[in-house]
C-alpha cells in the first residue's frame, strides 16, 4: 500500500508536528493573524475557533478549530496546501457540515478575489502542477489510482466502478443506474454502431470498455497507464466473456497506433496538462478514421486555474482541470470542428454526494486498514469537490467532435433523449 | 441605393477594367500562369479556359472561364479579392454548378495548405478587417444592411426576416417553419418565462424580438445601429399590437444598459470582432441577472482566421467569424460558465440554399433595380456561403451561459426537443 506510507511520511513531517507550545493563550499576533485569515474570507459565514477559545468571524453553526499554535502558523502561511494537511491530521477540525463549510470557503473566497479584499486570497490559491512527460505520468497516476482497488470499490458504483461524473436525468436515481446513464449517454453522442473500433484513452477499471462492447457491440482497444487498472480490467474482461472484443494496454495514450471509428475518453485530460493538448490532438488525429467521432469528458475550468494545492500533491498528482478556451489546442491545430459542449456540473456533486455516503458507510474500514489520517483526507477531498461542483469553481464538460469535413452529422440531438 | 453606386464604383475601377489587348492568343508566359494557379488548387476537379481556350486542370463538367488578359493577370495578384469582383462583372464566367466549383476550390485549397502545395495559396487566403469601432461599425453595418428592406425581402422569409441560420429539425421543413423552429430552440435553451425582461444585442429587423413577445410573453429590448432596420422593426412592433412590449433602441451593444432575465444575440457577433469580445462580456455582465441565461448564436470558424478578402470588402465590411477559443474572450474574463455549445453548420448551409432559390427566383428583379454586377456578386456570395458550410470552412455555433453560481439548471436538454 504506497499511498499510507505516502500519507503518513508527508502528512506527519517535520512541519507540520505540533509545537511543543500547543498549551496556553493565544497571543496579541496571533489573534491578529487570526484575523487577518478572516479578512481573506469576506462574509464567509463561520468562524475560526483557537485552541484557547478566541474567535473571529460569525458564530453561525459551522466553527473551524485551530487546535495548536502550530496549525495557525501553517494555515496562515500556506492555506491552500496546509488546511488539507492540518485537517487531516486532525489538528484541525470543523464542527457543523463540512460541505458546507467548503462551499462557504469557496464562495467566500471568489468573492474575496473579486473584491480583492485581501491579499491574503493569493495563498489560498494554486500552485504549478508536476510533471507529465511520460515517466512522470505514470507515478502520479500510480499514487492516485493504484492506491488498491478494494478502497475505489468501496465506495464507486458496484456495476463499472466508474471513478467519473455520473448523469441522472430523473432526480433521485441510483448511482449504478446513473452510472448507466452516463455511459449511454456518451455511447449516443457518438453514435456507436454495432462493428465499429472505438479507442478509449484512460480507460480506468475497464468499466465502460466492457459496457460498449457488451451493450453495442463494438470492438474497444483502451490504453491505461495504471498497472493496477489495467490487470483488474483485462480480468474482468476475461470473466464477462468479452476477452475477444476488448483489450486494454498499458501504455501512455501518446503512443497510441492504429485507426477508430469513435475515439473517447472520459476522465483522463485532467491529468494530461494543457502542455500536452497539441500531442493529444495530434494523436486523435492519427487515429480517428475520416467519419469518426470523438468524445472528451472531462473535469473543467470557467477560466484557466491550477489546481487546489493540496489536492494536487496530496490526492491527484499533475491535475489540472482545463478551460474549454485551453481544450481549444487539442481541436484548432487539427482538421477538427467541435459539434456539442454539454457541461454536467451539477451532475458530478450529486454522483459526489453518493460517493460520499458510500465513504462514509465505509470509513471504520477505510481507517482500520490506512490510518485515520488517510480516512479524514479523502472526507475531505470528497467533501471540497462536492462544494467546487456546486460553487461553479469546477465544471463537467462533454465535447464532441467530428472531422471537419464530415458531413454525416444528426441534424438534431434528440436521439440523445429516447 | 448606397450600394448599387458603391458596387458600380469599386466593381469596374480602373484595375479591373478589361485590358486593350483582350483578344488575341495567350502568351506562354500566360499559359505558365495559368499552371501555376492550378498549382494552388491540387484535385480541384475543373478547369480553367483563358479566353483564347487554353486550358489548364481536369474537364470534368465544371469550367471557369477567363474572358479577356486582365482578368488573369488580376485573379493571379489577388484571387481571394479579384475573383469575386470578376465574376461579378462577368469577366470569369463558371460553366457547370457555381456551388460545386465553390465547394472543389476550398477543398483544393485546404488540400493545398495542408499539403503546402504552392505558396500562392496564401493568396487566397484573408486580409484584415476593418475596423470595428463605433463609428466604424456603424458604416460597417449601413453599408450591409441598409442595402434597404425590400431587397432582403425579395428571398429571406416571408413571415419574419431572419438572415440567420434556420433550424432544419425535420428534413424538408418549408423555411418559414425552419426560421420559427430556429427561434423556439433558442427560446427553450434560454427558458424564457413570461413577464422575463429579454436584451437582444443586434435584432435585424426585429422578427426574433417579436417571435418572443409574441410567443413567450416576455418584454423585449433589443439594439441595433442599423436605421433602415430599427425604422421598420419599430413599425411591424406597432402594426403587431407589440409596441408596449418591445422596444427598439437604435444604439450600439456597447452602449446597452439595464438588468434582463436572459441575454440574447443572434448573428452579431460575427461583426463585432475579437478585439472587443472583452467589452461585450463586460456589457453582458453589467446586465445580466444572477440567475438569467444568455446565448450567443453567431457564424464560426474551427481556428482563428480572418474573412474572404472579397466577402470582407464588397458584402460583410468588418466581419470576422471567431474560433470557439477566441469566443472564450466572451466569458472567461467573467463569473460566466459556457452550459452547452451546439454547431449547426449544415443547417445554414441548408438555409442558404433555400435563400438561393428564392433569390435567383428574383433575380431579374435584383438586375433590373440594381445592376447586373450586384446581382452577379450575391449570387455568388450565397454560393459561396452554401460551399463554405458544406465543406466546413464555417460553422454555426449557439453558446448558452449563465453565471457561475447560479444552480437553477435543468438537469438534461430534454426540454429543447418536445
């Protein structure tokens, strides 16, 4: 298990143990850096709680407490990367719904940038990403997806272990039905036909592979960079029956070959970096066959941002979710013209809210087998993605594209509603 | 009538006058450059007669004529501006289907740039516009639009004077139909509902602001710097019972002012410019509604270019197609979040084919009130616009936003195909 090991050496470092003067009144500075936290966070409606009971803001229910010294330097420092730390550690903690507290967090500091209240905003805000050449890929994606699949299978969908954005077009529907859903969804918008070779790149735990062949009768050749993954897919593939109609390769989706009728992938351009958008699109282009469709799902910017730092060195190292104005580079250098944006936002902080239920059913498991430190970290990654879903920080963009010459397009989308 | 005197002016300047040596054989260094504009059109799949019928490429049921020494010497220089004021002027003729030719020549020529076959496809390819400042826009539009009402009547449709692209949801829909479906689709994606208060930014002749009053019930303000159009949208408003309910505004988008539901504009922004998208999303801002939608629908490109030369100079002054990356300008700068992108190119390549009917339909008309040349050069605008859809050098983009907070979003598109 590499990821509790890399929990417990990052989140326990030198830095971030308790001073040895955790005892005692908070100081004059103190409360004046306390403060001066708040002023960062505009109308944020909570307040920050320290170890000695000062306080600063609006007693509203949700209380953040500081429980050392230490933490406050931390956080004061470096909020964006060391509150997720802290918090995990459990030095400090949120009383009252920690969704809640994010979205306020969230909302407080967009609009604390807009005033630009604070310069303070600016810690809060994002670092440069790791590497992505080909090496580097294949390390942040083995801390994030071979962390083991019995802790993804906890709380994922029980069907096609889907670690994406569900659809629910009726409120209220189960997360393996929505999951379904998601799946057709994207299998409509490009129109698969029975025969036809789709190439997925990141293809996850095989789920949707299997899911197209099984349910439209295509071949699918999936290429994953996660040893892990690819293993539990090619074994699954086996048991289903589907050995002959899916393979999956683990190798980088810059060295894909061969030719497709539909090219799809959903999940993984957050983890490619907009520096290799030209590379990516220079593949599809060498891949996808002169009437194919093309599909990119993907989590996304209303602007180009980093990511949150805490997320990006602790839970998904290398992302960054693009603007569409940066997806641009995968499609204005090629011959190809984008057909159907559909942005899924609120759809993945409600498939977020039932990952979160789910997790948390299961987190005496999750603790017993990777530490409390690890438990309290992924609540909290969950939690915050949910608030950056409903808080308009994140979005879900679906793009479908076509070469620009092919004219054998529906003249509506109605067949996406049946 | 401006433009039957700008026409005549510039279409038989000084430099496109038939040359005093029009007959007699080609010279071998004429037949050379004959060569060498076929060079820059690999496979066209015509040929090319110079008026001493020497020839140049395939005979395959489409030839272009050249008519006197000049005209060659004028379309080698300069084809994307020359060709067009030469055919105009009955200088080259086009035997066969003028969109076939139309549609093999952007073909050729995207062949030939991506095969960097010669370097006088640059040629060809498109100048900078004019400038679009207020002024400047407003001699832009007046030069286009003000052509005068009952010519755009004589062969857009009859019921409501759109010169947008038209929304074919069902094979074979008369244009009447297909202008209305336009509007509704619009309508759904921004869910007006009655009592909303609509901003329109560039109205035409006020058919849409009409439509949604009419239909929606909601209240309508809507601009435009084109008097010609804003004197009858304000007299068909009063005719209609719409008077209180629709207002007319004969001012420039960046001066609009006030607070609306949703934010419409439909087939402006191609005169707007990419250089002023930054000031027409601070505009959409300062008058948009926490909740409200807005839509863009406008002509677009796969990458950044500018318009055909002659387009730009004798048809469209100042107009400019944008990428959907140069659109972003729009609404990344602002707290806007892009909901849903859908490209209906071959729906104006269709609406372009039933103006062309109708307009040739009248073009004895055209000739007798304005000239052979004009007729001659929108004839072959509206081919080239039909060819410029079907090989998808254009695209038609409609861009639905709202802001980034705002969660009052239907969960699917459902909704748009009742």
């Amino acid at each position: 298990m590499p990821t509790q090991r890399m929990t417990t050496e990052r989140m326990t470092g030198r830095a971030l143990q308790p001073g040895s003067a955790t005892a005692g009144a908070a100081s004059a500075f103190e409360r004046w850096l306390l403060r001066i936290l708040m002023a960062a966070l505009p109308d944020a409606g909570y307040s920050i709680v320290l170890w000695d009971g000062s306080s600063a803001g609006e007693d509203s229910g949700v209380r953040v407490l500081i429980r050392d010294r230490a933490a406050l330097w931390q956080v004061v420092r470096d909020p964006a990367l060391h509150f997720g730390d802290l918090y995990s550690l459990g030095r400090i903690e949120v009383e009252g719904d920690l969704v809640t507290f994010l979205e306020r967090t969230y909302a407080a500091l967009e609009a604390g940038r807009s005033a630009n209240a604070s310069p303070l905003w600016r810690l809060w805000s994002d670092i440069t990403p790791r590497s992505r050449s080909i090496d580097a890929a294949r390390d942040n994606i083995e801390q994030h997806y071979d962390l083991g699949n019995d802790f993804y299978a906890l709380w994922l969908d029980r069907e096609s272990m889907q670690y994406t954005c569900a659809y629910f077009p009726e409120a209220g529907m189960p997360l393996e039905a929505a999951q379904r859903a998601k799946m057709d969804h994207v299998c409509r918008k490009l129109r698969l036909r029975r025969g036809q070779r789709v190439f997925e790149a990141g293809c996850g735990w095989g789920g949707f592979a299997l899911h197209m062949a099984r349910e439209y009768g295509v071949e699918v050749h999936a290429w994953n960079i996660s040893r892990e993954q690819v293993r539990f897919a090619t074994d699954r593939a086996r048991k289903a029956g589907l050995g002959d109609r899916v393979s999956f390769i683990e190798d980088d989706y810059r060295n894909m070959r061969g030719e497709c009728d539909a090219f799809v992938s959903v999940g993984m351009l957050e983890h490619v970096g907009p520096e290799n958008y030209r590379a990516l699109g220079a593949v599809i282009d060498r891949c996808l066959a002169p009437n194919g469709f093309g599909l990119i799902h993907t989590i996304g910017r209303n602007r180009p941002e980093s990511m949150n730092g805490w997320i990006e060195r602790r839970i998904f190292p290398g992302a960054q979710p693009p603007s569409l104005g940066e997806m641009m580079a995968l499609f204005e250098p090629r011959s190809f013209s984008v057909l159907d944006v559909e942005n899924l936002r609120l759809h993945y902080a409600e498939t977020l809210r039932h990952w979160m239920v789910r997790y948390l059913g299961a987190i005496d498991q999750v603790r017993a087998t990777r530490g409390a430190e690890f438990a309290r970290a992924w609540q909290l990654y969950l939690a915050g993605s949910i608030a950056a879903f409903t808080t308009g920080r994140m979005q879900l963009f679906q793009v479908l594209f076509a070469r620009d010459r092919n004219n054998d397009l529906p003249a509506t989308r109605r067949h996406l509603y049946p």
